[in-house]
C-alpha cells in the first residue's frame, strides 16, 4: 500500500518504487493499493499507467485497486474527487473514520454520555459533544432508520457509505458488543434513492469548481438540456442487500 502522499519525494520517485515491490516474492503480490493521495496522484501512481501503453509495457506496472481515505456522512469531501476518480478508474473503495470517531449517535444517547460521565473519544480534541450541524445530519439518520428498521443510526451512516457507490467496504470499529452488531446490521439496511437524497441534502455540500459548474455527471447541465434530448448510459450500482 502506498500510504499518504505530501512527501518531498516526487510522485513518480515513489510510484517506482511500489512496482518492485508489487513483483516481488515470486510474484505473489498481484495487486497494489493507495491512501491518502490526492486524486492525480492516485492516477499519476501505477493505475494510471494504465492508460499510458508505452509506459505500461516499459514497467510491467502492477495497477492500483483501492483506495484508503477518510470518509462519513457527517465530512463528505472524500465526495468531490476522491469518489469519481474510483467510479472512472475501476478501483474500489476502504473509506475510514465512517462513524466520525462515535460523533454519529442520537440525541438520548449524548445526554446519557453527558449524564455518565462516559463522554467520547477525545484523542485528536477535547471537544466531544457534537456540533449543530453534525447533530442535525444524526436527526437525519435517526429518522431514516425509524423508516428502515434499522438498530441504530450509525447502521444506516455506514450503509450510507457503502449504498453510495460500487465496491466501498468501510474500515469500522467498536468498543463493546452492541457496536459490533450494529456495524453488522448494516449490511441488511437498504436505503432508496430518494433517502440516500434526503441524507446528502441535510447540509449544503460545496463541490468546487469545476463541478459546481458542470456538475458530477449524476445529470446534464442546462446548455445540454437546451441542445435537446439526452439518454444517460447507466452506470455500475453499489451492492445493495438481497430482497427478502
């Protein structure tokens, strides 16, 4: 795995350095994955060596499949490169910090926090009730796992993250039982479309430019629109539980 990319080595130095690397024990190790990297640095690295077939045949590189980063419902920028280079390139995705370190929990279960003594994590601030915002993005969740029957809140966050594109598989972690299974839970939650919608839309999400110009793809901008009819090629669904 190439790990966290702001080094002073330059991109292609390190990139030369994991193909060696992805060859070696016999050729055993058949795949290579990146974290943390800046989405051009993830497509300068092997994967997009890919797509040079000059360069691809001069060094045997080995293509990169998934990516590492940090990602939840409550700090979505991972949404604005990160996840179209993976839909674009085939990769799949291992976000982290999905539950945002236990700040994904409903009002009752704050004030019992708070009432306890028990608080929240505290490694990275000393800060660990949540915000106005992310305590509004967690009514959100509460209400949508009322109408899916979910266990609990951070079962739909973490479904959420895995309904929102194909092939996420979320690095999740607990303290004490219940969290294991509700973590477990989320592999039955299915969410529709229009709740997936209803969650991105509980806090205005500022995409950037150019895509807050010529939007993500999800749909046309209006000079398409007004040029005339458009069909959209449909593209891969996230993996979603069996019906019943």
């Amino acid at each position: 795995m190439q790990h966290r990319g702001g080094r002073p080595a330059p991109p292609r130095r390190t990139e030369e350095g994991a193909v060696p690397g992805a060859h070696s024990s016999g050729g055993r190790r058949r795949h290579c994955s990146d974290s943390s990297h800046r989405a051009r640095e993830s497509l300068t690295r092997p994967r997009g060596w890919s797509q040079k077939p000059t360069r691809t045949r001069a060094s045997r590189a080995t293509p990169f499949v998934v990516y590492q980063g940090a990602w939840s419902i409550l700090k979505r920028d991972f949404e604005r490169e990160i996840i179209p280079m993976a839909c674009e390139e085939g990769m799949a995705l291992a976000p982290w910090n999905v539950l945002a370190a236990g700040r994904i929990r409903t009002d009752e279960e704050e004030e019992r926090r708070r009432e306890t003594g028990e608080l929240g994590r505290r490694t990275a601030s000393d800060e660990w009730e949540r915000t106005p915002d992310q305590r509004k993005v967690c009514q959100a969740l509460e209400k949508v796992a009322q109408e899916v029957g979910a266990p609990s809140v951070t079962s739909v966050a973490i479904a959420y993250v895995m309904q929102k594109m194909p092939y996420a598989f979320p690095i999740v972690c607990g303290h004490k039982v219940e969290h294991l299974m509700d973590n477990i839970a989320a592999l039955d939650v299915a969410l529709s479309p229009a709740q997936i919608a209803y969650l991105k839309d509980v806090l205005p999400f500022d995409s950037g430019f150019p895509i807050s110009m010529i939007v993500n793809g999800s749909e046309f901008i209006a000079v398409y629109n007004a040029s005339g009819h458009f069909d959209k090629w449909p593209t891969q669904q996230a993996i979603r539980p069996a019906e019943q």
